[in-house]
C-alpha cells in the first residue's frame, strides 16, 4: 500500500477531488491510502493564523515554518521516519510519468502545497526531498498540483487499474502517444471504424497501433519522438 500525505489549508478539496472513480475505489480497496492533514490545526496562533508579511517587504503574504513543520511532524512521529516530501512550486522539476513510476515505488510521500506568496525558506530546507512543477504557470495553491500528481501516481500502483496492460499502453508509455481508439457504432457521422480494428488478427492491430502512435506523437510532440528514436538506437 502507498500511503499518501497531503499538507493543506483545504483538506476538503483535496478529499472531495480524489475520493470518486479509480482513485476513490482504489482507497476502498486499501491499496493505497490518501490524508488530508489541516495545517492550519498545528499552529500556535490562537486565531489558527498560519501567514504573516514577508521580511524585506514585498506584496502579499507567506506560510510560516511553525505550522508546516508541526503538521510534517505529526506524520514522522506516526510512521517513524521521514518520508519522501514534495513541495509543489513552478521552480521545481516538471512532472513527468517516469517520475510517477519512480514515486510509485515508495510506501510514504507527503505533498506540501503552498499558498499566497510562498512558504518560509527554512521550513522548506528542513523537510522538502523534491520540488515539483506540472507546468510553467502559476496556480491559486498546491492543492491541485498535488491532486494530479497523487492520481497518476496511484495509477502505477499494482492493484489500483482493473486492467494492468491500460497503464502500460496509455500516452507517455515508451515516450509514445496512445493510439486513436473507437467504439460502437461501426460507423458514425460519416465515419468508419478503421477496418484493421474489426479484422480480428491482433498482430496486425498491434502494428497499426503502434504506427499510429508513432505518427501522432511524431505530429504532436516531437520532443518525446525524439526520445522515442533514441531509445530505439
């Protein structure tokens, strides 16, 4: 089981967005587990204030140490070590499904999500493992950041997808693309199921699969082709 921690001002958003479809069924199933914990619950501030203005001046706010560490700590005292910590931050590595896969691995991750201006640099230095991006723009918090790490994430768990070969043959598997995909009915607005797709001979499905993802990722994203043709070599 991969145990998941979240660190938050909105624990409800986070338990809202993951308890529902794949994810939602995988915690019912206990093979993974997903904790919401309230920051805001291990402050000192009698007004459960965890911000204030930040050293130097500048606009807006930024989490303080205090809480943070507290919250993390709770999490270390109960389990007994220091779990792999992921801050949520556009400074960090972009988040790719190789790193997903190397996640997976690991029976402890906290995901620390930031809000206002940041978060207090010494906090972040005495807990954080890695720091991660889903893309080059700004968020209003972690939160979703680290809902979407912490549902591709699970989908590398065994156990967690009904079908274990859908996780191995979607986008990014191999740096390809997934190949275009079509149900009933055989012919729809004019168009015709490929007629590969309803011949039958998997051999020859397979390699219409693959040029398929060949050419669409080569179209689409010829940065992972060009990993694609690497890995080949």
């Amino acid at each position: 089981m991969v145990h998941f921690y979240v660190l938050t001002l909105f624990p409800d958003m986070v338990m809202d967005g993951l308890n529902t479809s794949v994810i939602g069924r995988a915690i019912q199933n206990g093979i993974i587990d997903i904790e919401a914990v309230n920051i805001r619950d291990y402050t000192t501030n009698k007004h459960k204030k965890v911000d204030d203005y930040p050293y130097g001046g500048g606009a807006g706010m930024v989490m303080q140490a205090q809480p943070i560490y507290d919250a993390y700590m709770s999490i270390v005292n109960r389990i007994g070590k220091r779990p792999r910590t992921i801050y949520l931050t556009p400074q960090g590595s972009v988040f790719k499904q190789s790193l997903a896969k190397e996640f997976a691995l690991e029976e402890d991750l906290i995901f620390l999500c930031g809000h206002y201006e940041g978060v207090d640099e010494r906090v972040l230095e005495e807990i954080v493992t890695d720091y991660v991006s889903i893309g080059d723009y700004v968020l209003t918090g972690g939160e979703l950041p680290a809902m979407v790490m912490v549902d591709a994430i699970s989908r590398m768990v065994p156990g967690v997808l009904t079908n274990q070969e859908s996780g191995e043959t979607e986008s990014f598997y191999n740096y390809l693309l997934e190949y275009p995909q079509y149900s009933r009915p055989e012919e729809w607005n004019g168009k015709k199921v490929p007629q590969v797709l309803l011949s039958g001979h998997h051999k020859n499905i397979a390699a219409w699969r693959l040029e398929q993802s060949i050419e669409r990722t080569k179209e689409h994203r010829p940065d992972l082709y060009e990993k694609y043709l690497e890995q080949e070599d």
